[in-house]
C-alpha cells in the first residue's frame, strides 16, 4: 500500500515520463522525415 502523497508523485512521475516519451517519439519521426527528404535531394541534384 502507498500513501496518498506516495501515489500522487507516482502518477505525476508516470504522467512525466509518457510526456517525455511521446516528445522523443514526435522529434524522432521528424528526424526521419528531414533526413527521408535530404536523402531525395541529394539523390536528385547528383542526377543533374
């Protein structure tokens, strides 16, 4: 059994870390699409 102050730190840490993971998770796929895009640049301009 917690206490009712430990369990409210344990919801706002848990609260905490899925905000965090999910910020991680949206700058990672926005890594992905401006290195997808480089990539096809690149790909393009060595072409001409």
């Amino acid at each position: 059994m917690m206490t009712n102050k430990q369990r409210k730190l344990y919801k706002k840490m848990q609260y905490s870390n899925e905000s965090k993971a999910s910020k991680v998770d949206e700058l990672r796929a926005k890594r992905r699409k401006l290195e997808k895009t480089k990539d096809q640049l690149s790909k393009n301009q060595a072409k001409k």
